[in-house]
C-alpha cells in the first residue's frame, strides 16, 4: 500500500525521533483501536458512568457557587467529577477526540465505528446526566436558584460567535487534557490536568457540550425559563465547536508532530504498535 501522498514515507524518519512522543502515540493508537471495537454494551456503560460523573462534578460547582458565589472556587470543586472520569475509567463525549480519531487516521478503525462511538456516548453521557441533575436539585432543591442562574448565561449567549469561541476553547482543553494524561502511565502524574484543566473548563465557563447541558438540565427540573428546544440549540452549537476545538487546535497538529509514525501506522494498518 502507498503512503498518503500528503504524508512522508514509513522510511523517512527523523534523525532524532522524539521517543516519548512516539511512545504516546502507540499507546493512542492501541487505546483507540479498543475503544473503537468495543462491544454496545460496555460502551453504554462507560458512557452513562460517564454522565453521573460528571453529575458529581456538577453538584460540588452547584454547592460551592450557591455558598460562596465565586465561579473559580466553584470551578476547582467541579474538577472532582474529572477525577472521577479518569479513576473509575468512565467515559466522556468529548475525551474521544484524540485517542480514537488517532486510532482511525492510523487505520486501525473506521469512520462508521468512530461515529458509533461518538453516537452512543453523547447520547449515554446525556441520558445519565439528566437523570442525576434531576436527583441533584430533588435532594437540594435550594440550589435551584443557582441552576438556573447559572444556565442561563449559556441560553442568553445564544447561537453567534461568542459562544462558538467559547466552545471552541471547551474543546481544545479537554482534548489537551487527554493528550497530556496519554504522555505518562502514572495515575498520580495523570490527576494533575484532570484537576487544573477541569477547574478551567467550569471555572472560565467555557461551553462544553456535555457540562453545560447537565447544567440546563437542572435548570430546567425547577422551572427554568427556556425550554428543551432551547437546549437543544445550544447543545448541537456546543458540540459543533467542541468537535472543531479538538480535532483542529490539538488533534490534527499533535499528529503533524509525528507524521512518519502515522505514515508507517496506514501503511501496515493490521500490525500491532
């Protein structure tokens, strides 16, 4: 099989490749290739797991921002529900930019089995989310207030270009999140970006396609005041920007950095990394 004609050659390596690098993207292609054949119903399960942890998130940003009215604070307390994600190995919509789409540029899966991962996880990390909002503001119901409040900023940003920034940035941070937890197999060195990069995805309110959905989603339990179809608008908006933020700004130029390993990878698609 030729190489991508946009791609160099198997054989033209650098004279000094960058092992470390090199080394994360086996372990991105091997990771992808498991999450992209993985059978429907662990994949469902991941991905409900996935929607009642970052539901725990949500509850400690609620918690911490109806008490000290601080986005930051509430922010840091949110990146428990990413510290969540990467211990129980649960799985969000938006984490499945770069170790999957690696594994499918390598040719180690297809598009159609990329698009059922994406599929069902958004659709699981949705499904578990508004149940667990719903049983967040049912257990408290005097965070309700700032549910809604806090909702609201999104809905009232509408479709336009702020928002699709902001989306845009949700993206590239948690997809700059996942390439920096691949670079090493410690779990302690991994729960550092869980930690900074969760605290800055809630506590800048970027738009994050599942986040801020659980977050209109609790709103919406206590009588916010916008409607499902609203939601619906944002949430398409936030997953369009999101896709773009991390395929564009992290995935597609991670990959540049090692364009010959990609080249050798589509070249023998069926050998193990």
């Amino acid at each position: 099989m030729k190489p991508t004609p946009d791609l160099p050659g198997a054989t033209d390596r650098p004279d000094e490749p960058e092992g470390e690098v090199e080394d994360a993207f086996d372990r991105l292609v091997d990771e992808g290739e498991d999450r992209l054949r993985r059978p429907l119903l662990p994949l469902v399960s991941v991905g409900l797991l996935g929607g009642i942890d970052v539901g725990t998130g949500l509850l400690a940003y609620l918690v911490v921002k109806h008490e000290t009215g601080n986005g930051l604070l509430a922010g840091l307390a949110f990146s428990v529900g990413f510290v969540a994600l990467l211990m129980a190995r649960s799985e969000l919509f938006t984490e499945n930019f770069l170790v999957p789409v690696t594994a499918t540029v390598a040719r180690r899966g297809t598009l159609a089995q990329l698009g059922r991962l994406w599929g069902v996880t958004l659709l699981t990390n949705l499904l578990a989310g508004w149940v667990i909002t719903w049983i967040v503001v049912t257990a408290l119901p005097d965070l309700a207030p700032t549910a809604i409040a806090s909702a609201e900023h999104f809905v009232d940003l509408g479709v336009g270009r702020e928002s699709f920034a902001l989306a845009v940035l949700a993206g590239a941070v948690i997809t700059l999140m996942t390439r920096l937890q691949h670079a090493t197999e410690s779990m302690g060195v991994k729960l550092v970006p869980a930690v900074l990069f969760g605290a800055l995805l809630a506590g800048t309110q970027l738009f994050h396609s599942v986040l801020d959905s659980l977050l209109m989603f609790a709103a919406l339990h206590v009588g916010a005041p916008f409607g499902y179809l609203d939601w619906l608008r944002m949430a398409a908006w936030a997953v369009l920007g999101n896709v773009l933020g991390g395929l564009v700004l992290v995935t597609a130029v991670r990959l540049l950095r090692v364009p010959h390993r990609v080249a050798e990878a589509r070249e023998h698609p069926g050998d193990a990394t």
